[in-house]
C-alpha cells in the first residue's frame, strides 16, 4: 500500500512471522503462515516441503495477510483453491475473527 501524501491517522503494519506443517489427513497437510511473512517466501518453502498446491502462485510480490484479501491468482490458480481459513483481528467489532472460504467459491 503506498502512501502519496502524510496521513493523519493510525497505520497498523503487522510483524507477525512463522510458518508451521501440520498433517490434516493422508492427503492433505495444513500450513499455517503469519501475515508479515513474504508470500513467495511462504510458497518455497511449500515447494521444498514436497508440498503441490502453491507453486503456480510463486514471485507474487506481496505479504501473506494481503494474499487472501484479494484472492491473488496466476496460471489457472487462485488461493481460495488451497485456502481454508485465517484468523483476523475486527478492527470495527473489536474482537478476533476465524474467516473461512465462501462456500462454493
Ligand atoms: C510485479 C507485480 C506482479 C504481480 N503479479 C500478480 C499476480 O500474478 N497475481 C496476483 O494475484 N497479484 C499480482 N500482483 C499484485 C500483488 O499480489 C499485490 O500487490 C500484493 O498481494 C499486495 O501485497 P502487499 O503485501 O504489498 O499488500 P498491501 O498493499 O499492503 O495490502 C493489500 C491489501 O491487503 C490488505 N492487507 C494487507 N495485509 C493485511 C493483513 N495482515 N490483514 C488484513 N488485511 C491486510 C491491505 O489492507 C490492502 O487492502 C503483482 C504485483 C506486482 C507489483
């Protein structure tokens, strides 16, 4: 997000960094990554792991926080494909929030 002009207001930035493997069943492995992490990051290290699902979304420039915001997609792949859900804070409501994909999306 750039900024062409001063703001007068609060800019939150989020820090969080982490990626962790979790086994979901015999097929499927759930990866769990912080918002602040490089979103290519996040897909090499799915890529070393021997994992399929994000490899189509590498070079993508951008965080993981922004990556579900707006559905990034390349190549016939979009991320509510592999994405299952993310948990946010409500800024409005004040509260955390578990977001999960839009059924049939
Ligand atoms: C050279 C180039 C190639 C690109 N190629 C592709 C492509 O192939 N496919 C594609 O889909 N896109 C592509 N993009 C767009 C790119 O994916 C976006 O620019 C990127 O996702 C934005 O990431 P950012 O971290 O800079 O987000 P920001 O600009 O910081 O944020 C983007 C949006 O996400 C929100 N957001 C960010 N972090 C969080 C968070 N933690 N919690 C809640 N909301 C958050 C922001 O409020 C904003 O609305 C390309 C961009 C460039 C410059």
């Amino acid at each position: 997000m750039l900024f062409r002009n001063d703001y007068n207001g609060l800019i939150i930035k989020t820090a969080f960094k982490g990626i962790k493997f979790n086994r979901g069943d015999s097929k499927h492995v759930v990866v769990t990554a912080s918002a602040a992490e490089v979103w290519d990051d996040l897909v090499k290290k799915t890529v070393m792991a021997g994992l399929s699902g994000l490899e189509n979304l590498s070079l993508i420039p951008g965080s993981v926080g922004a990556a579900p915001v707006q559905n990034i997609g390349a190549y016939g792949v979009e991320i509510k494909d592999v994405f299952d859900s993310l948990v946010a804070y409500d800024l409005p409501g004040q509260q955390i929030v578990t977001l999960t994909r839009i059924a049939g999306a």
